[in-house]
C-alpha cells in the first residue's frame, strides 16, 4: 500500500428519491467504498462520511451542501464495496429539528478517552506502518488533515487503509498526542484509535 497516494476529498452526487421524501447520496465516480457511516447517524452538509478507492487514490466522500437527514440505508456487507458512478451509497430522512449539533467525539467515552479523539471504523488488526520496515504512518506532534492516511487494518488478510475523517465533532485538521492502540494489535470497531488536539 503506497504511503504516497493522493488524498483528496470530493462531493457525493445529490438525488431526491421517486417520492421526494428522502435525499440519495450517489457515488461521484467508479471505485471501492468503505469507511461507511452508520444506520441512523444524522448527516450534515461538510460532514465525511466515507472513502473511495479508486486509482490509487483514497478520496473522502464529503455530504453536498443543503443535505441534513439520518442515514435510513444499511452499510454494505463488504469492508471494500464495488460501486460505479451514480450508484446509491446513502439513502437520507429528514429528521425533525436536525442541525449541526450531534455525536460529538469530545465527550468522555466508556473506554476512558478523552478530548479529541478518532475511532476505530472497522474492526480488525491494526498497524501503524505500511510494511514493517517502513517508519509508523503518523506520530505524535504531527498534524493530520482529513483524508490522511493513519494506519492499515488486516481483516481476513485483508488490508484496508484507515483514513482520517473530520466527522462526529472532528475537525478537518488536527495535530496527533497519540495513538491509542499498539502496532499490529487487535481492534473493535468504535475503539479509541488517535488521541488529538485542534490544529
């Protein structure tokens, strides 16, 4: 997995459904979708919510502007889903009285972590360099923009990069006080991942 590959982010394409009750958010363009967000989570203009491989590019999804709703779709079975441009990624209901107030990732979680603080997207097996001669990916002290590439998650020997996302109170750019879980250790989905500070 090249630690040079482009990072970028770019705008889900927007469609009302046939009954204009809900809004679509489509796939902008051929690739492999993971980093899904969640059944139920409210969405909002700006937020992340999501990745596209696609050409050796890990590009963040980014909700279009005017889309505020709770996401009624399911997460695709697949950590690496197959989608073509135009292909439904998200089905969104309004919700009533929704804003930009929500899961805020700065509150004091069960696991102990607080502050700023990036969680785990999927489970599975976590390393924090590319190969294991390679130097870790990211450090403490550095600063992370969304879409930046903080880790590899191994599930069923599968590799998957963990890209940062500025979602759930998130900001788009952090400076990192520490990653929370060791190279090549076990993770669950939600666990407490990097520990930051604003930027």
């Amino acid at each position: 997995m090249s630690r040079s590959a482009l990072q970028s982010s770019i705008e889900l394409l927007f469609e009302r459904s046939a009954d204009g009750e809900c809004a679509q958010l489509l796939s902008p363009d051929v690739g492999h979708f993971t980093h899904a967000a969640d059944s139920g989570r409210v969405l909002t203009s700006g937020e992340s919510v999501g990745t596209l491989l696609s050409l050796g590019q890990a590009r963040t999804l980014v909700v279009p502007p005017g889309v505020c709703g709770a996401v009624r779709s399911q997460r695709p079975e697949l950590l690496h889903a197959p989608v073509e441009r135009g292909e439904l990624l998200y089905e969104i209901a309004p919700v009533e009285g929704a804003t930009e107030q929500h899961a805020s990732s700065t509150e004091t979680a069960s696991d102990g972590a607080t502050g700023l603080v990036f969680r785990a997207p999927q489970s599975g097996r976590f390393y924090q360099r590319s190969a294991p001669d390679a130097p870790t990916l990211i450090s403490p002290g550095q600063i992370i923009t969304a879409g930046t590439v903080v880790g590899l998650i191994e599930v069923m020997k599968t590799f998957a990069q963990v890209v940062y996302m500025a979602s759930d109170g998130l900001p788009h750019k952090a400076r990192v006080l520490e990653v929370l879980v060791p190279d090549g250790a076990d993770m669950e989905r939600g666990d407490a991942l990097i520990r930051l500070e604003p930027s």
